[in-house]
C-alpha cells in the first residue's frame, strides 16, 4: 500500500556530508510519521529520526542530534536526511520507514512499510 525508495548512499570520509532521499508512493499520509533507521553489519536496527507528514514535527536519536536533519516535501511526498559531520561509527544500510497513527516512533515494531535501504559508508 506504501512504497519507499531510499536513495543517496555513497562513500564519504569523515567529516563529510551526504544527503539521502527517500520516495514515497501509494496511500496518502496524512496521519503518518516517516522515519530514518539504520543497520550495520551484526547489530540490530536502530531509530535515527523521524518526522510527522502533515505538521513537520522532529525528533532525533541522540547520538545524531545536531548532526543530521531530516525533512520532509509534501509535494514531491519525498522524505530527505541531510547528514553532516559522519563518523565512522554512522557506517550502515539506511532505510526510510513509515507508520499510521499511534506506536513509538523510535521503535521498529511501530512501522508497517520499509524500503530496500541504501549504503552509507563513512571512511577514516
């Protein structure tokens, strides 16, 4: 019903930005908030940011907070991570989320839809 394309992956070294995308299609969002998470290779998933479809409402994991903002285009129903200062440790598969009213946003069990994820390596 909801389908979400990441793109923008890449190798950058430290310090470095990077800007991902993720397209969304399928049932309008109106009560839904979008999500980043990421994965790296044997550890779980875990929550980055999200934000509310219609009222741009943010929130942050801390150890992203005043790094990363995330955004999001009504019109083009395109949620973007602007990433700045990458570490090492942000290396992972990024994938953009969604979910219907209700649930943790910081919590993948409240997220119905998933894309594929895309690569996010960050050299030192």
């Amino acid at each position: 019903q909801v389908a979400l394309v990441e793109s923008g992956g890449g190798l950058v070294q430290t310090g470095g930005s990077l800007r991902l995308s993720c397209a969304v299609s399928g049932r309008t969002l109106s009560r839904y908030a979008l999500a980043w998470f990421r994965q790296a290779p044997g550890k779980e998933r875990e929550f980055v940011a999200a934000i509310t479809w219609v009222g741009g409402a943010t929130t942050y994991a801390d150890s992203v907070r005043d790094r990363f903002t995330i955004s999001r285009d009504n019109a083009t129903k395109t949620v973007d991570l602007q990433m700045h200062s990458l570490k090492p440790q942000d290396t992972a598969v990024y994938f953009c989320a969604a979910k219907g009213y209700g649930g943790y946003y910081f919590r993948t069990s409240s997220y119905n839809y998933w894309g594929q994820g895309t690569q996010v390596t960050v050299s030192s």
